[in-house]
C-alpha cells in the first residue's frame, strides 16, 4: 500500500536515507525543515533536495517527485512551537517518521538539545495528531544509547523515566525522556506508535557515504587533528596514549542496514507501542579500530591504557589533548553495553547478520579519513 509519510530530519542522515527509498518506492514524503538563512528563501527546500539527491544517488527522481507532488517540502523549526502549529499539510498522513534531533552532547548544548529533542517531539507529535488518518502510526526514532550510565543490557521496552537514572550527556537523556513522552501521547490519544533504535550509524556500505559525519566520525576527526598536529620534519611517530580497553565494544551499523531493517518491521505492521533496538549482531572492538587509525595516521602511535596506568603516569600534554577531543566520547569507549534483539527477530525472522569484518572497517576508517586529508589541503592547513 502507497502512503503518505510526514518526514522531519530529512536533510540528516537517516532522514535523507529514508526518505530517499520511500520515494523510490512511490510513497508520498512530506518533509519539514528548517532555514537558518534569513538572505536565501527557500534555502530549506535546497537544502533538502541537495541531501536527498546525494543520498539516493539519483537526482532526477527527486525532481520528478517534487513535480509529481510526492514530495512536499514545508518550513518548520521543530523546536519552535509557533512555527510548527502554523504548518497547514496538503493532505492527511498515514505514518510519521520523526527523525529531526540534535545529536550534540557538550553541556554548553544543553539548552538546544532540549528545545530540539523534547519541545521538537511535542510539536511533531501534535502536528501528527492533527493531521493523521485513522489508522496512522508515529515512528520516533531514538537512539540504543538511552540507558544512561547504569544501563548494561537495553531492553526492547521503553525503559521509564526515573530520576534514579544517570545519564552520560543531555543527549541521552532528552532521548529516553522523548520515548516517555511518544508513549504517553500515543496512548491518551489511542494513536499508533513504534520506536526504532539505531546504535551507532556509519556509511552507506560500498560508498562510505553520509550527509553528515557525526557520531563515531567525531572520534576519527579528533585523531586526525591531532595526527596533522603533531607531524615532525623527521617523519617519526608521536606515541600516545588512550584511555580504553580494547576488549570493549561499539555497535556499528552501516546506514543502509538501519533503513532496510526499519523498512522491513514497518511492512509486517508491528503492534502499537513496539520498541525495536536496530543494531549490528556483531559488536566491533576498541581494539580492532584503534589499530586500524595506528596504521592509517601516519605521525601517531596510539596506545591503549587504562585508567589505573593513567593514575600512576598522569597524562602529558598532548595527551590531554586528546582526552580533551574525546571528552564526552570515553564513557561510551569506557563502558560495555549490550542490546536486546529478540523484538527485531521475532519481527524480521531474522534480525541483522553481517559482522563488520576488519576490512569493512578499514574502508570506513579510511573513506572518512582520506575525506578530511583532502579538506586539510584543500584548505591549506597543512604544512609539507
Ligand atoms: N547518527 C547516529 O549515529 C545515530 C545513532 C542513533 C540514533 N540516531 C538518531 O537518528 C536520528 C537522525 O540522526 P542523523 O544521524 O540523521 O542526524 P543528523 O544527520 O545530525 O540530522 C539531524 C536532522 O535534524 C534536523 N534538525 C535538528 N534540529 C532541528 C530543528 N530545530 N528544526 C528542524 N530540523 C531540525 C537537522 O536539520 P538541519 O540540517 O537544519 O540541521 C537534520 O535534518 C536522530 O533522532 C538521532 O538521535 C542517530
């Protein structure tokens, strides 16, 4: 069955993704975004089309959709309560998909996060509601990273909002608390909803490809100022040490893996109120990625240490600095978390079984990489 989705978040990287194969597929998307150029009117709509086109590779069928009128696009601040309840949708929706979030995690965000992840999912979840068909669903789209700091198996369950509860950053916390409030907006409105919960998202498979380079690529970014950093005439390494356990995990998982398996547990229509975590069978080590960066930088030489031999020898200061980088990164490099699945299987049949081998790895490490070493001289910064 054709729909009517409502997309927020479309000029990010899961929104662009999604909404890049839901048209190929002949849905109808009606996107929302936001301008921050007073100067360019309708900077909000190029914005969106440049992310779509360059995502789904295929630029022509975005124009024909937008000429077709299956692909609305409309200004809105999601964090913007008036701007959002001026929004009139041309025709009613079967489905939203609430992608729009801020993924900033430095208490000097705090402020802007809430607004975007707890004031924004206020102002989606009415827009839904006042324009929704009989039968619609609310997709939030959250993260696997809500269980805070004491968390170590996330459940497929909306895990209640607690004051007991410790967060690692404002981001996690506004994510789990968007989760109460979809739940308890659904409900007193009888109104279908499901949660999906990607983990960490990286590059579409084959390409590498992203709209923006966050999450995991903001560590990588941190080596590789630091790797420009520190380069010496005589070409030999700088050896530095990281505070981790290569033993310990990240959860991985390719964009075009998230989408496909989203895809795939919205056509088996899963009851209202499922939460689903989206994540990789295969967790990827410290380990395995750090010795990839070691050999692709070529002036630095990381070593992993642990907090004992970080008390006993205190960081020097280009350790620092790369603590500095990694500030509100290390508890998620530092701390094992584990994700239910069985919601995803039973829903699937099968859930997610590609394991991210070292080579796949290397070629994300390095997509990223090259991507910032040709930004570096193209800007001129570096020095030969
Ligand atoms: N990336 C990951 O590793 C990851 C992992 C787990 C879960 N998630 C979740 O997946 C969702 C999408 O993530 P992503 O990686 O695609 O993020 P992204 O690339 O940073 O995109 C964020 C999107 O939200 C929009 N947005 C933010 N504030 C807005 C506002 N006030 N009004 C309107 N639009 C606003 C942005 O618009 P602008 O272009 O105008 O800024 C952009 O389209 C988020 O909910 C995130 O929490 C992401």
């Amino acid at each position: 069955m054709l729909k009517k989705i409502l997309i927020t978040g479309i000029t990010g990287n899961i929104g662009a993704y999604t909404a890049g194969q839901l048209l190929k597929k002949g849905h109808t998307v009606v996107a929302i975004a936001r301008s921050r150029s007073k100067m360019v009117e309708d900077a909000f709509l190029k914005k969106t089309l440049k992310s779509l086109s360059q995502f789904s590779g295929d630029e022509t069928m975005v124009d024909e959709a937008l000429k077709e009128g299956r692909l609305v696009v409309l200004k809105g601040d999601i964090s913007d309560p008036a701007s959002i309840a001026a929004l009139e949708l041309p025709f009613s929706i079967d489905e939203t998909w609430h992608f729009a979030s801020s993924l900033k995690y430095m208490p000097k965000d705090n402020e802007e996060i809430t607004e975007a992840n707890i004031t924004g999912v206020k102002n989606i979840l009415s827009l839904h509601d006042r324009f929704r068909s009989a039968e619609a669903r609310f997709v939030y789209i959250s993260t696997a990273y809500i269980g805070g700091k004491n968390m170590h198996v996330v459940p497929e369950a909306v895990i209640d909002m607690d004051e007991r509860l410790s967060f690692n950053n404002e981001y996690e916390r506004t994510k789990l608390l968007a989760e109460n409030i979809v739940r308890e907006f659904s409900e007193q409105k009888d109104m279908g909803y499901c949660i999906f919960r990607p983990s960490i998202v990286i590059g579409e498979k084959f390409t590498g490809r992203l709209v923006n380079y966050n999450g995991f690529y903001l560590g990588l970014k941190a080596f590789h100022t630091l790797n420009e950093y520190l380069a010496k005439p005589d070409g030999t390494k700088t050896r530095l040490r990281f505070e981790s356990n290569p033993d310990n995990t990240l959860n991985l998982i390719p964009i075009d893996d998230v989408d496909a398996l989203m895809q795939k547990i919205i056509e088996t229509n899963p009851p209202s109120g499922s939460v689903f975590n989206i994540t990789n069978g295969t967790e990827t080590r410290i380990g395995d990625i750090l010795n990839i960066i070691n050999s692709s930088l070529s002036n630095l030489e990381i070593q992993i240490s642990s907090k004992e031999a970080f008390m006993a020898e205190p960081r020097n200061r280009n350790e620092k600095m790369l603590a500095y980088g990694f500030n509100y990164v290390l508890p998620y490099l530092n701390q094992d978390i584990q994700f239910t699945t069985d919601s995803v299987v039973s829903q699937t049949g099968s859930g997610y079984a590609l394991a991210l081998i070292p080579d796949h790895l290397r070629f994300y490490i390095n997509h990223y990489l090259k991507r910032l070493s040709r930004k570096t001289e193209a800007s001129g910064v570096v020095q030969s």
